[in-house]
C-alpha cells in the first residue's frame, strides 16, 4: 500500500490525501475516533492512543505511525491488549511507517496513522 507523510498534518494514501489521522483496516481507510481516548490526554496535549478506540486487531501485524515527531503517547493497555491477542505491533514514526506499507499488500494492512506531532 503506497502511503506518504506528505507535510505535517497531511498523509497522501494510494492517491488520496488525509488531513488528520487515520485507521487502516484490512485495506480500508477510515478517520480515527479520537473521543473514547480524550480522557487520558495530559497536559502535552496529545490524544494518546488507548484500547478505548476502534484499534484494527483483525491482522497478525499492527503499525502505529507514532506522528511526524514521533510523540504520539501509546497506552501500555495497547501493548497488552495486542500480547493477549497475539499480535505484534511496531509503533515508529509515521514517515517510517509508512515505508513499511509499501511492502505490504492493502488487504494486509491494519494501522493507525497519526499526522502531526
């Protein structure tokens, strides 16, 4: 699946550009629902990412594109939740990340983008 941090804030996916994060489900792309997370948001303000959102768990692999700086907080209950599931998951800045996309076929691909910090 070709993906691109194309500038801070914006990501351009097999054509497609996305001003905010997204959720790549078994190749389907779809706006990250940040709200169930908004509670565990420190004082840095970044919305981390917890076990409370819609996660793509229907993979064996899962890529956390941690944001341009890579500040994206990941709760630990993420980490657990993929252990318990048998899932590994690489969590590394969203340029990166997206590198690791493109050796993957789209209807493989289960991630989460973020696209600023």
């Amino acid at each position: 699946m070709k993906a691109e941090l194309v500038a801070f804030g914006q990501l351009k996916i097999e054509g497609e550009r996305y001003n905010r994060d997204v959720v790549i489900e078994g190749g389907k792309i779809r706006k990250r629902d940040k709200a169930p997370s908004k509670a565990l948001q420190g004082r840095a303000r970044h919305t981390p990412l917890s076990a409370a959102e819609q996660i793509p768990w229907g993979g064996k692999r899962l890529i956390i594109g941690t944001g341009a700086r890579g500040q994206l907080p990941i709760a630990a209950e993420v980490g657990e939740e993929a252990k318990r599931r048998g899932i590994a998951v690489e969590a590394l800045p969203t340029s990166e990340a997206c590198l690791l996309l493109a050796a993957i076929d789209p209807d493989d691909v289960y991630a989460i983008l973020h696209v600023t910090c």
